[in-house]
C-alpha cells in the first residue's frame, strides 16, 4: 500500500522528534528502554526490581559493570516527559517488601529516569541515563492496526473468531452480528451493542482458562477516559476485505471510528513514545498459555509476531539516530521462572525461543540482536526435594497467595507448601502439538491434574539488613547485561 499523505506528515513528526533527541542525548548520552508485554507478564515488577537492584546494588553477578565494581551508583532523577505520569517506583517497593503483594497492573503510560554514574574500562568517569518507559500490554495490540484497513482488520477479527475455543466464546457477538446489514443506514444502536458484545468477547478470551494473546483493538479491554467514545465505538462487520462502504451506511460508520480509534489512540502513542525506543524488552507469561494448551500458545506466537512487525528493528547508525531510530536490542524474557524447578528453565527458554522463533528471525536479519531468557524479577520460591515414596522430586517452596485452592484445599497466605511443578517436554513441539501439555501441579493422577500454576506472595525478606532489603531475583542481572551492559564498557 502507498504512503498516504498522513504518513509522510507522520515520518516527517518522527524525524523531527528524532533531531531534538539526537541533540539532548548527544551531551547526555541516553537510553530509552521500553518494558512491554502482554496482560499479566509482571512489567511492573520488573521495572521495580531493575531499579532496587541497581540503586541498591543487589547481587547481580553477570551484570559486569555492577559485578566489577565499574558502577559507582545510581540514582533516580525527575521523570522527563512532562506530559507523562511518572513511574510509581516507591510505592511497589513498599508494596512487595512491607506488605508481600504483588503491585497492581499498569493502567497507563509511566516512564522514570535513572542516571548511572559509571567507570569505562580505560578509567574515564561517564554518567549514563536510562529513562524506562511502560505501557500496559494491551496498547502493543494496537500497533498492527496502522497497517490495516477497517475491512481487512474485521476479516481477519471474524476469522480467527471462528477458530478453536473461540468460536463459542464468541456466539453471543456473532447471534447479534448475522442480523445487521452493513450497508444498510448508520445505526448507533446497532453499533453500541456491536462494540459491547464484542468488547465481553475479547474480554472472555483472555480469561485465564483460554489465556489468548490476540486480542485488538486494546483500548477495548482497558478503555480508560475514553469508555463509551464514538473512537471506541466500533466493531467487526461480516465485509469483504476488499470491499467499498457505501455512504451514510452502518459499514461507513464503523470505518470512520475504526479511523478515529488509529489517529487518536494508536499515531500518537507510536509517535511519541514508542518510536523512540531504543532498546526493547517483551515479557512474556508462557506459563499461562502451557497451562491452556496448544491454541493459546499458537494464540501467543501470533501476537508476537504481530507486535514485532511494528518495532523499527535494525543497527543504530548515524543516519539512524538523527532521522529514523531504531530498536537495536531486544530480549524475549519468559516471566515467573520461579514456578519452575531450575532444572526446566532451559527448556522454558528453548520453548519462548521456538515461540519467537518466526519474529525473531526477521528482527535478527535487520541488524538487532535478539535474545532470550527465563527470568523472575523477584524470586517467590525456594528449591528444594521432597520425598514421595521412594523417589526425591525437584520441588519449590513458597507461600500460596490467600484464597488459592488447589485439590480442595484453601490456602491462607501465611502457610508455605512445598510443590512439585511439573516439568516441561524436552521437545518444545510437543507443547504446540498438544502431545505433551504441561500439568501444572502433577501430584495428581494424569486425568485429575490442576493445570494451573500456585500464585506465591513474594518472600519475606530480611529487614534488618544494614543498607535494607535485597529483592532475590533469576536472572534479572543477565537480561541488564543484554539490554545496557554495552553502554557501559
């Protein structure tokens, strides 16, 4: 497709934004780093955890600069963007160390600045500045839109709700959708009902039990100030993807909000923020999609792929950084590792590596570096072996949050148990081919087993230590030696 008059204008806003942070960053070098993921992938916690460790100097091993001593400190600095809500860091501190919950889901955009003052291996004395940018999830849905036409998006919308365990999720939308005629007369109605059942379609497809990934437009499901917009107003109609809207029509009604929802949602949000990243982290909860099997995990790498076609991915240059930057890092971080026995870790990273594996390849032909990792940005677990009958199983221990129940038992949320959660397939094709679904919590018989993970409150830790508490982690010092560990040789 050719590029419209309204993209030209918006490549030349980018290039202009670009010039202005070349010049900025040009004296204070700087790196955006932008903490995405889907719904429940624990981007809060990872930022919160990121930041407590390197203020705090936590055991970061295979973070080089930390580990050799080359990071004097770091400290944090008033959030840049004026018009942009600033990371509530102190407050999810508070709420993982004092009162052992996990901080609520991002809702909004929120970035916080963290200046690094820092040896480089010749003995020089330079000051880095990370600003980390976060966005709830299902903003990233949204991305693939710019590139679709309002017919094109409700084929593909239709088709994939006629798929697997979606299609019966979907009847209710579907009942009300075969009795509208597209090109019959604009109808408000007709279209509030449309964007309503919809709206619980989506809703009920991310449901734990289905755990689906594929879900736009995301402002459906976190609408925010705009619930009940005409932008937010629309839905999927039964169109050819190649058809023509006729005036003053149902259809015609339905592109034109489709079009508001991309010029006042989605450009704005790319333009000012996510085109300007310069390093990408995609967390991901795989384990969700294990425990809803073969369709979700499919679901899954979907949505990745999809998300990744929008990234400007390729080697930073000259030209790059004065008119068009590029994303030149990514990692593909596998969340809650925790939940897992260390001995299944690798094969949860070969599995969000094949999940990847399609985006990923094309990222890497571009020019950026791509990796993978199983990660917890704060650790809930503990490892240990617990003996049933004569075998000794790889187990973990933790606190269940209050109100888990699992084989009939109620949990408390003071009392820790000691679980053995399963192990992943060698062959990360058998999780996509159904032949090897992940049992959660197998202490069950095969045919009576709980697919779902515990949900663990995250450790209590040692408050009397001198300069205060450490959040243990898995692995979060080497997702920082990917994602910064360069900037600072």
């Amino acid at each position: 497709m050719a590029p419209g008059f309204s993209d030209i204008v918006e490549e030349a806003r980018l290039s202009a934004r670009a010039l202005l942070d070349y010049g900025e960053h040009f004296f204070n070098p700087t790196v955006r780093l932008g903490v995405t993921g889907l719904s429940r992938a624990g981007k809060t916690v990872f930022i919160t955890a990121l930041v407590h460790g390197l203020i705090r100097g936590g055991r970061f091993p295979v973070f080089e600069p930390l580990a050799t001593g080359r990071i004097a400190r770091a400290r944090l600095e008033p959030q840049p963007d004026d018009a942009v809500p600033r990371f509530d860091y102190e407050n999810h501190v508070r709420t993982l160390i004092e009162d052992r919950r996990w901080p609520n889901s991002t809702v909004d955009i929120s970035e916080l600045r963290l200046v690094i003052d820092y040896q480089r291996h010749n003995g020089a004395d330079r000051t880095l500045t990370l600003d980390i940018v976060d966005y709830p999830g299902e903003w990233l849905l949204d991305l693939p839109l710019l590139n679709k036409t309002y017919e094109q998006w409700s084929a593909e919308s239709l088709a994939l709700s006629r798929e697997g365990p979606r299609a019966q999720l979907a009847t209710p939308w579907h009942t009300h959708l075969a009795t509208l005629n597209a090109e019959a007369r604009a109808d408000e109605q007709a279209a509030l009902t449309s964007a309503r059942l919809f709206t619980e379609y989506l809703r009920a497809c991310r449901d734990e039990r289905f755990a689906m990934s594929l879900l736009p437009p995301g402002r459906f499901l976190m609408p925010g100030s705009l619930a009940g917009s005409p932008a937010l107003t629309f839905a999927p109609l039964d169109v050819a993807a190649d058809g023509t809207a006729p005036e003053g029509s149902l259809w015609a009604m339905m592109v034109r909000r489709y079009e508001a929802y991309k010029d006042v949602v989605v450009r704005p949000f790319f333009r000012d923020h996510f085109a300007r990243l310069d390093r990408q982290i995609v967390l991901v909860d795989a384990l969700a999609a294990f425990n809803s099997g073969p369709e979700a995990l499919v679901d899954l790498e979907a949505a990745l792929a999809g998300i990744l076609d929008c990234f400007r991915i390729g080697r930073s240059t000259l030209f790059s950084s004065l008119f068009r930057p590029r994303i030149d890092r990514i990692l593909f971080a596998a969340t809650k590792a925790d939940h897992l026995h260390q001995s299944s870790h690798d094969r949860l990273e070969a599995i969000l590596r094949r999940t990847v594996a399609k985006a990923a390849e094309r990222a890497e032909y571009a020019g950026a570096a791509i990796d993978v990792v199983a990660l917890a940005a704060v650790r809930a677990t503990r490892e240990a072996q617990v003996q049933r009958g004569r075998d000794k199983l790889p187990s973990i221990l933790g606190t269940p949050a209050a109100d888990e129940v699992v084989g009939g038992e109620t949990f408390d949320g003071n009392t820790e148990v000691a679980t053995f959660p399963g192990d992943l397939p060698a062959d990360p094709e058998e999780l996509f081919k159904g032949e090897g679904a992940f049992r959660g919590l197998s202490s069950a018989p095969a045919e009576k087993t709980d697919f779902r993970f515990l949900r663990f409150r995250p450790p209590q830790l040692d408050s009397h230590a001198a300069d205060g508490p450490i959040l243990p982690h898995i692995r979060l010092d080497r997702a920082l030696q990917f994602l910064i560990g360069d900037k600072l040789q």
